[in-house]
C-alpha cells in the first residue's frame, strides 16, 4: 500500500511533467524573429545586466 508521502511525491511528479510539456504555449518550431522591429529588442544580457556594457557601444556610453 501507498503511503501518503509517496501519493504526495508522485502527484507533485505528474503535475510539474504536465506544466513542463504545456509551459511554452508555442505550437509549431520556434524560430528567430527577423522584423525590424525585432532589432530594437533588448537581448538576454542586456535584459539580465542593463548597467553593463554591450560590445557595439564605447565604455562610458
């Protein structure tokens, strides 16, 4: 028999399975946006650290 611990441990189990297989929402490949608007974007890093600098610019700026 079950105990509730393991009951516990196995629902928890199924629901994160579940929720990591619907957490994206995307149907179909991903891609790379390529819209002008999309240059405008900031990028993970300067999402990440805005206070750094990026390559494309002098220190300082």
């Amino acid at each position: 028999m079950l105990r509730a611990s393991q009951i516990l441990i196995r629902t928890f189990v199924l629901a994160a399975s579940t929720a990591a297989l619907w957490g994206c929402g995307q149907r179909g490949p991903l891609y790379l946006p390529t819209d002008p608007a999309a240059a405008q974007r900031a990028t993970l890093p300067e999402t990440l650290n805005p206070m750094a600098d990026t390559p494309g610019k002098p220190a300082g700026q």
